[in-house]
C-alpha cells in the first residue's frame, strides 16, 4: 500500500537539472546536451492557429520558450490606409477568423461614434442577436475542443455538429457561414427571416442537451480533471500587471466583461452576471466558458423575447464614395468569446481612415503570458495551455 | 475625471484634453514627462491596465503621435495619452518595466515604424515579417501596391471594376 | 549542367542562418577537429529527380490507388482553414472520400493552402510541401490564392501561388464552402485519376523558375535548395 501511494506522489527529481544560474534562472546551454530545442508550429495540429513556440526542453518539462507570431500577417493596417471607410468593413472581418461579428460590430460603432450617426433600435437588436450566436458558435467549439487538445476528440465532434446549427441560422439570418458582413455603418443589412426565432429556439435546446453531454463526457471525467486541475495556473497579480481579459481574468476571480462595465448596445437591459472561478487553472477556464455557454443561451432567449418585431434597420448615411468623417479619436471596445476586443480609431477628416489599430485578448495572452506561463510546463500540456487562454494568432499580427 | 485633469494640469503640463464619451478621454503631453505621467497615473491614480500602445503618423505635420491608452478596471475610465515625436529623430523612451506585455508593443512599433525604444527586451528581433529590407511598412511613404506589383505576381487579365465607379451607377445614379 | 549543380548544392548568406545551422567546428571526445556544415550534412544536396510513368496498367491501378486516399497535411495556412475542422465533422464528413487529416508532412499525400499565405508562412509550405513523398498533390482554396483575391495589394502577401508552387485545383471562393471544398477534393481524384495531376514532376521539371520566384521574395534564404 505504501509502495502505491509513493508511485502516485512520484515527482521526478529536477533539483540539479537544468543547473540554475546565480539569478535563479535556468543556465540555457544548448552544448551541455542536457537541452533539446523543439519547434511547435506552425506546421502542427496541437497549435490554435498559424503560429509557433520555439520550446528549449530539458526531459519533458518546458525552461524556455518564445513565440513566433507573423505567418498570418496581411497588413491591414496598411490596407485600410487606402480604403474607403465602407470598403474597410470587407476587409476588416478577415482580421479575426473564428468570430468575425466582434470586427464589424467595433468598426461600425467606431464609425458612428466619430460621425454622430444614431442606429435605430432593431438595428442593435439585431446586432446583438449576430454578436451572441458568434459568441455561441466559437464556445461550442472551445469548450469541447478544452478536452479534445488532450486526446478527447469525442467531444469536438459533437460541438462541431451543433456548432454547424448555429451556422446555418447565421446562413439563413446573413447569407454566409463564416464571414457575415451582416453590421454595416448606420445598421444591418436585413431583417429576420420569417420563423427565424422559433428554428433558433430549436437549435438552443438541442444545445441545452448537449451541454448535459458535454458535463457527462467531460466535467467528470476523471483524466480530464487531473490534466486540467493545476495545470497552468495563472497568479492573480498576473491580471492588471500582464493586461489580462474576458475569461482568463475572470477565471482569476476579477469582474471583468465588458458587457456590464462598459454596457454597449442593450447588455444594459439584459439580465446576466459574471461567471466567475477563483482557482485560475486550466479547469477554472473550463468551467468559466461552459457556464458562459449557458449565459449566451439565456442572453440569447432574453434578445428573442425583448426585441420589436419590426422597425427601422439602417440609418441614413451619406454618399459611401465621399464619405468624410471628422478629425477625431475613439477607443471602441466589446467582449468576444476570448474578451475585450478594442479598435482604436483616429480619423484625419478625409475619406480614408487614418489609423485603425486592433487590440485583441490574445496580444498579450499568447505572447507575454503563454511565455511566463509555458516555463516549467509538461509539454504535453503546452497545446492545452494554449486552447485554455484562447490564442488566435491573426490578431497579434493582423 | 475633471479633478483628474487639474492634479494632471498643475503637475505634468498636460494639454488638449477632450472628453468624448463618459468613460473615455484624451489628452496630450510633452514627450519629456510621459513616462513619468505614466508612472503616477499607474502607482496613484488607479490606471493599472495597459490597453494598447499605438502610434499614428501625421507626415504632413512631421510627426509621430503615440498614444498610450490607460484603463482604470475600478472606476471603469480610460485615458489616452497622446505624444508628439519628431519624424527624424525616431526615438522615444521605453516603459518596458511598468507593465509585462509593452515590449510587445514596443516591438511591434520598432518594426513597423522603426521608432527605437532602447532598453525595451528583444525590441530588435524581427516580430511579424522575415528579412525585411525595405522602409518600415506603416510609414506613410511606404507605398504597399506599388511594393505589391513589383514583388509578387499580379495575375493577368484581371478585370478591374472601379467600385467606386460600380457604386456610383447602382447607389447614386443621379449623381454626376 | 555544371552551373545548375552550383546553384542547388551553393549556399547564400550566412548572416540569415540560425546559429545551429552555422558551419563550426567541434572539438571531438579525442581532440579531433570535426567540420560540420549541418546544411550539407543534414541534408541531401542532391538534384532531385522525376519520376517516370510504368507500364500504363500497372499506372492505372497505382492512380486508382492514390486517388482513393488522399492523406492531408494538417497545416492551417490561412483562413480558410477553419472550413476543414467541419469538413471532418458529421455533416460533411470528409472520410468517406479518403480524406484524412495527418500530422506529419512525410505521411501525407496533399497539401492544402487554405488562402492567403504570408511570406513567412510561404517558406514553411515550400519546405513542408518538399518534404512530402512523391505523388503530392496541391489544392488551393479560396480567391488569394489565385489572384491576391482581399489582399492583391498586401505588402505581405503572395498573388499567385502558381508562380511558388504546382497547384492541381483550385477552389474559388472566400472562403468556400465545405461543400465547395469537398467537391475540389473530387475534382483532384478525377484528375489523379486520368493521370493528370503531375504536379510534382512539373516542380522538379522547373525547379530553376520556381526557386528563383521562391528566392525573389523569401529574402533571407537560409535553407538548402530542395529539403527532401
């Protein structure tokens, strides 16, 4: 009995390997043979996105390691400096591949904040309704997917069925699976199609059942516990110090969402809370998204119940060819799945934007946190880091 | 917010200040006191949060304007700083020590707009493009489709609708 | 001939290489001075060769045989990568084509370019899709590849990938659908089958013309010429 309980608390012995220098930090020596330097990405499937960890390992554990960002850059920084404001709004939902709403949604309300443009209500009732089925399609495939970096790829099968329902009410609602283009600057584009409500409420509760699966499948699994309890935790003095956002910090037990500290559309008269974990792990993450899926459910029914059937849908804007906008700057900001996703627009008073600069969860999360936090990891765990804080790789580089 | 803007008036020299929306404002500051504008907003007023650091230029006027933009998560404001550096002398002062993730963005700048920031971790390693050799790409006088034309290859026998031109006949006939 | 030896085997810059794959000497267990060159002797510098057409029966049954299994690598290049993840999902179920997703470029048998591709990820396809087995087959999806498509005047973006390498079908669309995906996969197996799809012995046919637009925009070269 004695010999089974030490094989369970059996920890390698790592106290002379690597040797740690005087400054406390490991002595990082590629000749000494104790180090190997392992690329993850970006050609690989464990990697959320096209980008790469140069990883210096020591056995299995992790004592160095760097991200590589830029396989996905396109420039659009510089596109928009030649594209008129309505022909940036094509370009822009490209910036962010699995969500694409939360790109429309800021540069148009960045637009109208700067010309003074009044959206009719329907409009940001519709809005609100493409902004949370977004947010709906991206958590079915990260909560399972959660598990499916560890080997469970039961899980990402079924959410990419449901996942596709959501798709298709989106197809029905915009015309498109992925790239939508549905927010334009004044408005959407259309209304709800007839019967719309009632096949999303459908949808929702097949959804509902699902979650019930996905408890069964993994919340109580037992390998998905032990490999996610403990497992890159992240300290609370990380939060403001690092610019952490939307369900890492909250997993850290901050009140962060920028839909009730900075309510934008109708948030203000929905009924929600945050959801909130203390322990800061991979599971804390977990749970903090699963019961963000409820959320969007319910904020979902609320939207569908609240919302007038018909009405106005698009503001009257001027000419879109000589579309000047005033000399100004704004900071917009929203919560996507991953959290606050910010445009910092400045306009010069001519046709073209001057400056539009995105500020998404991950330029900090897959950058300076993954790097601090990978350090001391197994590096079968890297690839479940990575999926719990929600890196997408096209926002850092744009 | 109007409190906050005196105590910076008297102490800092800050000027232009504009408050657009409740929660959000901007204002300007000589290049030589940001950092340490930065630091007491920071450590005393509550803005513990680095939003972005952006830099916008302003080539007719010469200019590098960075913008700092501050969150305070308690009080729920943000402030943006706004700073003017001169096109020539591309240099500004780093505040890699204050917050984990400015050397990102402080990386980032280096490579698009070539403004140096010495002291800043890794601020020369390449971060988004591979071997580049031409003028930093945000510049303005960068020019992306004259660069695009001679690098890549563009496809013959591409059909060019103006959209402009197409907008015009579909959206506003009536116009001349 | 002499000067295409030259070119495969030469090396260019050394400033680019990572400081592993620099030429050093290494002092042995003995005292024995090593040269090591990890580019020559890591990799094979050799020219690589096309490989000839059997007889035609034997031919058919192998184009059969390739076409029923289409082994992907699994290398998510763009956007339109995020159409594959539902194609192997239960609706659009991709397997029932041999269509399977494998990690490794030495297990697979296609490569897709999932849309635009930066420079920087060009270097890693060229060097994955290299070291892929003969028969390999390119698929292109979505309009950047073909055109530039949203970003034909991107400073960081290719136009053409046909001009970097051999493309077998393109799929138009940004981005296309998984049907439209699905039906490009057929297309291929058509091709494959009518013994068409030569994409890689037309590679190395033209391997002067691909490198030199290869190197043209790849601008710190750091890696041998053909990385079997």
């Amino acid at each position: 009995m004695k010999n089974k309980l030490n094989i369970l608390n059996w920890k390698p012995d790592r106290s002379s390997f690597p040797d740690m220098g005087e400054d406390g930090k490991p002595v990082i020596s590629l000749d000494s043979e104790k180090f190997i330097k392992v690329w993850q990405g970006p050609n690989h499937p464990g990697i959320t996105g096209n980008m790469s960890l140069e990883l210096t390992i020591s056995g299995d554990e992790v004592v160095e390691s760097k991200t590589h960002v830029g396989y996905l850059h396109r420039g659009f920084e510089k596109l928009f400096e030649r594209r008129r404001y309505i022909q940036c709004f094509p370009t822009c939902i490209r910036m962010c591949v699995p969500e694409p709403d939360t790109n429309e949604y800021n540069l148009a309300r960045g637009v109208e904040e700067l010309d003074g443009i009044e959206v009719p209500e329907m409009a940001n009732w519709l809005r609100m309704i493409v902004l949370e089925m977004a947010r709906l399609q991206v958590l079915l495939r990260m909560v399972p997917g959660q598990a499916g970096t560890m080997g469970l790829g039961l899980g990402v099968q079924w959410g990419m069925y449901y996942r596709e329902l959501i798709l298709d009410r989106m197809e029905e609602l915009t015309g498109a699976r992925i790239y939508h283009m549905y927010i334009l600057p004044g408005g959407v584009r259309g209304l709800l199609p007839d019967g719309f409500k009632q096949r999303l409420e459908e949808n929702l509760v097949k959804i509902e059942g699902f979650l019930k699966d996905i408890d069964k499948l993994i919340l109580h699994n037992a390998v998905f516990k032990k490999r996610a309890i403990g497992i890159g935790h992240i300290p609370k003095d990380w939060v403001d110090q690092y610019g952490i956002v939307g369900p890492v910090a909250r997993a850290a037990g901050y009140q962060r969402d920028v839909r009730k500290d900075y309510p934008y559309l109708y948030y203000d008269q929905i009924d929600f809370d945050y959801n909130i974990e203390h322990d800061s792990d991979m599971f804390a993450r977990f749970l903090v998204r699963r019961k963000d899926l409820e959320t969007t459910l319910d904020i979902l029914r609320q939207i569908m119940a609240k919302m007038p059937d018909k009405g106005e849908i698009r503001a009257e804007t001027p000419n879109v060819l000589h579309w000047k906008i005033p000399k100004g700057e704004t900071y917009v900001r929203c919560e996507s799945s991953r959290g606050e996703y910010g445009f910092y627009m400045v306009a010069d008073g001519s046709e073209f934007p001057r400056r539009i600069n995105l500020r998404g969860p991950s330029y900090t999360h897959a950058i300076a946190v993954l790097e601090k936090l990978l350090v001391n990891a197994n590096i079968s765990d890297v690839s479940a880091i990575m999926l719990s804080l929600a890196t997408c790789p096209p926002e850092i580089e744009r | 917010m109007e409190a906050l803007l005196d105590r910076l008036k008297t102490r800092f020299g800050v000027f232009d200040f504009e408050q657009k929306k409740t929660y959000q404002s901007f204002c300007s500051v000589d290049k030589l006191s940001l950092v340490s504008l930065v630091t007491y907003l920071k450590a005393t007023e509550g803005f513990k949060v680095l939003v972005l650091i952006s830099v916008v230029d302003w080539i007719e006027d010469g200019k590098f304007q960075i913008t700092y933009l501050l969150n305070n998560p308690e009080l729920k404001t943000d402030i943006g700083i706004r700073t003017f550096i001169s096109r020539d002398n591309e240099e500004m002062e780093s505040i890699h020590d204050l917050w984990e993730h400015a050397p990102t963005f402080q990386r980032e700048i280096r490579e698009m707009y070539g403004i140096n920031f010495p002291g800043s971790p890794r601020v020369d390693e390449s971060f988004l493009l591979e071997g580049w050799d031409d003028i930093p790409p945000m510049r303005r006088e960068f020019d992306t489709k004259k660069y695009s034309e001679d690098t890549f290859f563009p496809r013959p026998g591409r059909k060019t609708n103006d959209p402009a031109e197409y907008m015009k006949q579909k959206l506003y006939p009536d116009e001349k | 001939m002499a000067e295409e030896k030259e070119n495969i085997t030469g090396m260019h810059d050394d400033k680019f290489l990572a400081p592993e794959n620099k030429k050093r000497i290494v002092i042995g267990p003995e005292g024995e001075e090593i040269h090591v060159d990890p580019l020559q002797d890591y990799f094979c510098t050799e020219r690589p060769q096309t490989s000839e057409p059997r007889n035609k029966t034997v031919e058919k049954f192998l184009n059969w045989a390739r076409a029923e299994s289409l082994w992907v690598l699994g290398f998510g290049t763009g956007c339109g990568s995020i159409e594959i993840p539902p194609l192997l999902s239960p609706r659009f179920d991709a397997y029932r084509f041999g269509v399977a997703m494998r990690a490794t470029p030495r297990q697979s048998s296609v490569i897709i370019i999932s849309g635009y591709l930066a420079v920087k990820t060009l270097k890693r396809a060229i060097r994955s899709y290299e070291q892929m087995q003969n028969p390999k087959f390119v698929i292109a999806l979505g309009s950047c590849t073909i055109n530039g498509g949203m970003y034909w005047d991107s400073y960081n973006t290719i136009n053409r990938l046909d001009h970097y390498l051999p493309v077998d079908v393109y799929v138009a669309g940004c981005m296309p659908r998984p049907e439209a995906i699905l039906s490009g996969f057929n297309k291929l197996k058509e091709r494959i089958r009518a013994g068409r799809a030569e994409g890689a012995n037309e590679y190395i046919t033209n391997l002067d013309w691909y490198k030199a637009n290869q190197k043209k925009i790849i601008k710190d070269w750091n890696m041998p010429d053909y990385n079997w």
